[in-house]
C-alpha cells in the first residue's frame, strides 16, 4: 500500500493530507496511525475510516489530536475487516509537516522623503510580501509606528491595519503619502505585521 502525505490547504482550513492505494478486496475500514517519531512510539493517535475511503486530511485545531504546525508527523495505514484482524499489511511511514506562512513588509523606496524634487509629497509604498501556501487567502494584521496627527505627522490619510492576500497573490502593494508637518521635517513610519504568528517586520521611510 502506497502511502504519501503532503501539507494541504483550502478554505476549510490547513492540514496534513493522506492518500493511498486500495490494495484490499475484503476491507471494512482502514486504520490511520500517526505518531511525532518514526517508530511510533511518541504521541501515537488512531483514526479510522469506511471501506474504499483512499484519503484522509489531518487537520490542524486546538484539540489534543489536531496536527500542531511546526511539527513532523509519520503515518501508516492499514486495510481492516469487520473481524479486527488486518486484511493488509501497514503501508510505508510517510511523513509532513504544516509549515505556518510567513509575511514580511518591506518599503519599496526606503529613501522616500516627505518632499519630492518639486517639494511636493513624493510618492511611497509598503510592499507586503508572503511565502508558502497560496492556494487560500490569507489576511495580515498590521501595527503601525508613525502618526498622522494633526501636527508632527510622519503620514497623511490612514493606513490600512490589515491587508489581504488574494488566493493565488504574493504580494499586496500599499500607498504611503509621507508628510511634512513635524516639528524637524523628517517622516519615519515602520510597519509591523502582528498576526499570523511567525511573521517577520519591518520597514518604512525613515527621511
């Protein structure tokens, strides 16, 4: 019985996703085993499912059984009759791991001031960047360092506090106007992601 076992994502969620041959012609389930070592003998979990069923997603959640990200975990699957006794051999240990996605923001001018050649406002972005699944959307909260008060502003206008991934998207590009009107002219606005959990941050216009 052929066995691999691959990250998955889709819009019920992340997980771990199992597929294997049906090699049995006498079956009434399989038996799922998973374990955090290869010998299974660390945090071993059983799952079962129907007769002909050839696939099977390890979810991730809160709950003691839920696949953690971060976390490698080896599986086996056995063909099962209505007696408990085995009607196939274990399958080979197939292992995956759900590798959470990372965002990072980065200016795409970093040396933007607030005035332009012409003394104008010069244009500026935050350019937001992420890596691994993109089969789902995915939204990026976002904390800002800078203000856009009244006097001694680093910007003008408001600066969105979450951006969203399109499904298929890398990158989310953000308008940025800096401003003049603090006490010394200079403009300094770094962004920094705040959830999901392993992101990395950064960056702005520091005249």
């Amino acid at each position: 019985m052929n066995l691999p076992a691959t990250p998955h994502s889709d819009a019920s969620g992340s997980g771990i996703r199992l597929l294997w041959d049906n090699d049995s012609d006498n079956e009434t389930g399989f038996t799922i085993q998973r374990s955090t070592s290869a010998d299974f003998s660390t945090d071993l979990q059983t799952f079962t499912v129907r007769a002909d069923v050839t696939s099977y997603v390890d979810n991730t959640g809160t709950s003691d059984s839920s696949v953690q990200p971060g976390t490698t975990y080896y599986y086996q699957v056995e063909a099962t009759n209505g007696s408990d006794e085995t009607s196939s051999a274990f399958s080979n240990t197939a292992s995956a791991a759900v590798t959470l996605p990372t965002v990072s923001v980065t200016a795409l001018d970093p040396n933007a001031n607030f005035a332009g050649p012409d003394g104008n406002p010069q244009d500026a972005y935050l350019d937001f960047h992420r890596t691994g699944d993109l089969t789902s959307a995915l939204t990026a909260n976002v904390s800002y360092t800078g203000t856009a008060a009244d006097s001694g502003e680093d910007y003008s206008g408001t600066l969105p506090t979450s951006v969203t991934f399109p499904a298929g998207r890398q990158d989310v590009i953000v308008p940025v106007d800096p401003s003049n009107g603090s006490a010394d002219f200079s403009s300094d606005i770094q962004a920094e992601i705040t959830d999901p959990p392993r992101t990395s941050l950064q960056s702005a216009w520091p005249n």
